[in-house]
C-alpha cells in the first residue's frame, strides 16, 4: 500500500509538472510571436515594403517573408475552394514560365525568341522571399504547443490547417487578426492584432473571433 501510494504521488507530480512546463512554453510561445508581429507591423511602416507573418499550421512553424511589389489584398472572402482555385492558378502560370523557358532556349537563331513576340496583358503577381532579419527567425514550435487556428475578415471562417498569412503594409497598418495557441488539450492563449496601431492583447484563454464585422482599436465596427 505505501509502495503504491508512493508511485501514485510520483505520478501526480510528474503530470503536474509537465502541465506546468508546456503552459509555460505556450505562454512564451504566443509572448514571442506578438512580439514578431509587432516588429514586422513596425518593419513595414518603417521601410515602405509589404511584409507578412505565415502560419504553417501542418508542421507547426512560423516565419517571415516581405516582398517589394505592389501588393493588394482581394475583396472576397478567401474560402478553402477560393484557395485551392488560386493554387491551381500559380501552378499553371509557373508551368507556362517553364514551357517558355524552354522554348526560348531550343530556339535557333533563324527564329524569334519567345521574348519578343506578343503576349496577353497579366498583372504581375507580388513574389514574397524570405525575411532576411535575425530579430523574426523561422520558429518551429515546441512539443505540446500547437497552432491552433487564425482569423481575419478576409477569411470566411478561421483557419486551422495549410498556410495562414497576416499582412503588413506600408504606411503603419495590418490586418485584424485573432491567432489561437493551444496544447492541443483545453489550455488555450488567443493573441488580438489590432490593424490601426499594430498592437497584440495576449489572453490566457480562448477569445471568440467575430466574424461578422471587422472592428477598430476601440472595439467599434469598421464601416466599408
């Protein structure tokens, strides 16, 4: 009985002191990553370049990526069939580059380069590379912290699988966004990103995203 009331205590402490570390690690985690979205916020006022956070939720990572190209976020709400349509749409461009590529180097010198002859209009669409800077590393979460999900008003619902991006623009202004952490049980940190100021409320516990309005600083409803 002693033995047995002994491994029982042993157990007990063990467990708890597990729930104390990963509630620790999933604090430090959302502290860091509010502190990555309030650099880039200030990054991309400071430098006049498009930058954004990406979440890749399927391998439980985050990093940086900033562009110099004329970036615009779309009007309609983003849907995963929207998002599967647009990655079938790169797919094809990236293949119509290859083939082009291709063609202009088999060309002989009795024929015109590709390069030369016309093409129909296309807007060129923002390439995103690598941010470069040490102060945003690429972040891989630690065990028992997990990405939970994110929302911003261009979503129709929050995200919680593929990539999530926030977006930083030149001028001092972002994206409302609600960004859920977890440890995958029912503990749960939910970081704010307020647009106007860049700002991140880091709350222990699991804040509803509205997804029926797009609200300021102050809590009121941004009228388009």
């Amino acid at each position: 009985m002693i033995v047995l009331a002994i491994v029982a205590l042993f157990t007990v402490v063990t467990v708890t002191g597990l729930r104390s570390l990963f509630k620790t690690d999933l604090r430090a985690t959302a502290t860091r990553m509010a502190g990555s979205i309030r650099y880039l916020f200030d990054r991309a006022s400071t430098t006049g370049r498009v930058h954004r956070l990406v979440l890749d939720f399927d391998n439980g990572k985050y990093w940086a990526e900033v562009s110099d190209d004329q970036f615009i976020l779309g009007s309609g709400k983003e849907t995963e069939e929207s998002r599967k349509k647009e990655a079938e749409k790169i797919a094809k461009e990236e293949e119509a580059k290859r083939e082009a590529a291709e063609k202009e180097a088999s060309y002989g010198t009795s024929q015109i380069p590709t390069r030369y002859l016309p093409k129909p209009f296309t807007p060129k669409r923002a390439k995103f590379d690598a941010f470069r800077e040490t102060a945003v590393k690429p972040i891989t979460l630690k065990s028992g912290v997990v990405l939970a999900d994110i929302y911003t008003p261009r979503l129709l619902k929050p995200l919680a699988e593929g990539k999530g991006y926030i977006y930083f623009f030149p001028m001092g202004m972002t994206e409302a966004a609600v960004i859920h952490l977890s440890d995958g049980k029912q503990t749960f940190y939910s970081l704010i990103v307020h647009p106007l100021t860049g700002r991140v409320s880091v709350k222990n516990s699991f804040v509803e995203a509205n997804t029926g309005e797009q609200l300021d600083d102050s809590g009121k409803a941004i009228v388009p």
